[in-house]
C-alpha cells in the first residue's frame, strides 16, 4: 500500500473518531443541563424537605459547650457538635 493511501485511509478513520467525539461530547452537555436545570434542582430541593425516616443515628459528634469553644476546637460554619449537657443539645456552628 502506498504511502498516500495509508496516509488517506488514516485520515479518514481520524476524522470517523472526531465525529465520534463531538457527538459523544454533545451528549454530555445536554444530560448536563438537563440534571442542572433549575426546575430540576427545585424538585431535589423540594423532594428534600419530604424526607421521613423512622431514626437517625448520629454518632461521634463532638462535644463543645459553646459556638466560641467548637471554632476554637477547630470545626467551621455548617458543623454539627453537641453541648454534652442534660438535655444534650446538638448545634451547628455559625458565624
């Protein structure tokens, strides 16, 4: 086979996977936007505050007496701890 026909035939099979490619990377952004799609995150937004549950364990949560003492201790804004009091109040820690 000549040089020039294997040099075409590559460059045709080149051009089958860009198209591939393109077509592959269009796809992807479609299914994108459409799981970003505002009213989409609205329904999981929505959907969230309809959670119902018989228990929910939550363990190893530290304990802090204060939101001063959990900042100190190292834990940041949206943080879970407890008050280790009676009743043993969870908080979250907040700016």
């Amino acid at each position: 086979m000549a040089e020039n026909e294997l040099e075409a035939r590559l460059n045709k099979e080149i051009v089958k996977l860009q198209a591939q490619i393109n077509s592959l990377n269009a796809y992807v952004q479609r299914i994108h936007r459409q799981i970003t799609h505002p009213s989409i995150m609205a329904k999981i937004k929505a959907g969230l505050g309809n959670i119902v549950g018989t228990t929910l364990r939550l363990t190893s949560i530290p304990i802090y007496a204060s939101n001063a003492a959990a900042i100190a201790g190292g834990l940041t804004v949206g943080d879970v701890y407890r008050s280790g009091a009676d009743p043993d109040v969870l908080r979250i820690v907040h700016a």
